[in-house]
C-alpha cells in the first residue's frame, strides 16, 4: 500500500460555472457548466479511480476490496465493509442551488435507503454578498412549514448568512439548506447522494423544464428546529492542526503551513484524507512521496503510522478521517 491519488470526476449542473477551471487550474474539466469535481468517491458507478502507483485505473472500492482493513481501518471496515465511507467534492456555485434537505440515517432507513447524508462545507472563496441558506430562522410546525411553501413566503423561514472565506459549516440530515450564488468550496459528505428538492428558484432548463422537487420526501425528514449560530467556531493556528469538525461520520481539521509537519497516525483505526485547499504541498508515507496542488486529494491507508507534509512557500490541507474510539486502536 501507498498514499494514492486519484482522476477528479466532473459533474455539469444547472447552476455550475467555470471557476474550477479558471481559479483553481483545472484546464482539463470538459464541462461548460462544472458545478462539482469528486475528488474521492465511493458512490456506485461513480467510483474514484486511482491516478498513481502499481493500482493505476483501478478503482477506489476496487482498492478497498483487495486491501480492506489496511486501506480504511479495523473498525471502519467492519462498518461499511468494501463501500468507501466518504465523498469530498469542490463546489462552485455560479447560480443558486436548490433549497434542499438529506435524510439522516434512522429516516433514510425507513425509506429504504442505506444511509442517510451528513455534510459539511469550507468556503474556499466567496463573492461579496453570497449567501448560505442553513436551517429555519424560527421555529416551525409541518403545518407552517407547508403553509409557508403554498403561499410563497418559505423564504422569509430560511436562516440565511453571508459567508467568508475560511468559514465552516455542519449540515446534519434533516437541516434545510442551500449554498447561493457565488461561491466556492469544499464539501465533505457521507456516501451518499441522496438530495431532496424543496425550492429550486422556478427556474428552467434548456428545455423549458423545470426540476423535479421532492415535497413529500422532504416534509418527511426536515428538522423544524430554530437554527442559531450557524458557522462553527474554530481555533486557527498555523503550522498546526486544527480541528473544525468532530462527528460520527467524519473528523475534519484545517492546517496551513509554510513548514513541514510530521504526524503521528499509530494509534489511529483509520484511512486519512488530505485535500489541498490552497498552494501546493506534498505528502511522504510508506516510502512514498505524493505532490498536491490546489484542488487535490490524497488518500492515505490506515496501516500508515508516520505522514510528513511540506510545502511550497505555504499551504493548506483539509484533513479527514473516521475516529472509532469505542472500537480501539489499531493492533
């Protein structure tokens, strides 16, 4: 086993724009509208295929097949089995997406769905005066809640927020959302891609067509609650970790630095997940060496117990993986 890169998959969207190619270097997306780059994905037919190394075109859970427990952890692999845990994606919104809900996981079981969609963003760049759509402004019943979409004022319940660069946000399955015009950034999910429709602006395609909107599905998982602060407050040291999400389903941290960092991962039962954010960087681990650039991702197994990172001038990494503590350690 070796840090493995991989292809990025290009997704065309109806609010997608160009700043993957024109911001972040791209140059090969084929898409006129790229709304989202996977940059790791285990989602059936939609699989990450490995770029480097002996394991070159074969795909992620193809890896994870032959490799299991090596690849993502003990505990991990005896929780998802031969299916990849995570999806990391780059999003450029050049339009507006839908207002929209994911189920979490007890609701996505009882519509027969393996599991539910737990995310979370970090603004890479913003435009002045975008806006995030992150869960009701008041406190709503389903009554009002349906009261509020036939008579056109559910935006007037929505808790909307102008967002910065370097902010984060933690949508849980149930939180209404939508990410606005203008913005780009990275999105760290449950595998899953399981979206539920509420509002999509009336706007049409190329056809006249409006989108299919999911009404009932929604009404079905939606959390009603009041949402307060909605950006989650971290501590930001530079040429150290700092950790901006903790959940069962991923643990993410931030690191700029213009040094290299060494880390220890031994007592970890877990795959990690490098995302270059900004600048260009590098990874060594088991004998292997890996550049990263802007956009990149890099997966490291979880039999690896020593990473060091260096940069060029200064960079920043996204890292992730799945902490299993009441499982234990690795043996």
């Amino acid at each position: 086993m070796y840090p493995l890169k991989f292809y990025p998959l290009f997704k065309n969207k109806i609010w997608g724009g160009n700043k993957i190619k024109t911001d972040l270097g791209i140059d090969y997306s084929p898409l006129p509208n790229c709304g989202e780059m996977w940059i790791l994905s285990g989602v059936e037919g939609n699989e990450s295929m490995v770029e480097n190394g002996f394991l070159a075109e074969n795909n992620l859970n193809e890896v994870l097949e032959i490799y299991n427990a090596d690849l993502i952890g003990e505990a991990n692999y005896a929780r998802f089995g031969n299916e990849f845990p995570l999806l990391i994606k780059i999003i450029d919104a050049n339009d507006r997406l839908s207002v929209q809900v994911h189920p979490d996981d007890a609701h996505a079981r009882q519509q027969g769905l393996e599991r539910g969609k737990t995310e979370m963003w970090y603004v890479m760049d913003t435009e002045k005066n975008a806006i995030i759509i992150d869960g009701f402004s008041k406190k709503l019943t389903p009554e009002s809640y349906q009261k509020s979409l036939a008579d056109g004022t559910l935006m007037d319940c929505l808790n909307a927020v102008h967002p910065a660069k370097g902010d984060v946000f933690f949508i849980p399955g149930g939180r209404v959302h939508a990410i606005g015009k203008g913005i780009l950034l990275a999105e760290i999910q449950q595998t899953s891609d399981t979206t539920y429709r509420i509002y999509d602006w009336d706007r049409t395609d190329n056809n006249g067509n409006h989108r299919e909107l999911h009404t009932q599905q929604a009404l079905e998982v939606l959390d009603f609650s009041k949402v307060g602060a909605v950006k989650t407050n971290y501590s930001y040291n530079k040429n150290a970790t700092s950790k901006i999400v903790e959940c069962p389903y991923f643990t993410t941290s931030v690191l700029t630095f213009d040094k290299p960092i060494k880390k220890d991962f031994s007592t970890l039962d877990s795959f990690v997940a490098y995302t270059c954010i900004e600048g260009i960087c590098a990874i060594r681990t088991l004998n292997t060496i890996v550049p990263m650039r802007a956009s990149e991702c890099t997966l490291v197994p979880a039999i690896a117990d020593i990473v060091e990172l260096f940069p060029e001038k200064e960079a920043k990494v996204l890292e992730v993986y799945i902490d299993n503590p009441e499982q234990g350690t690795r043996n």
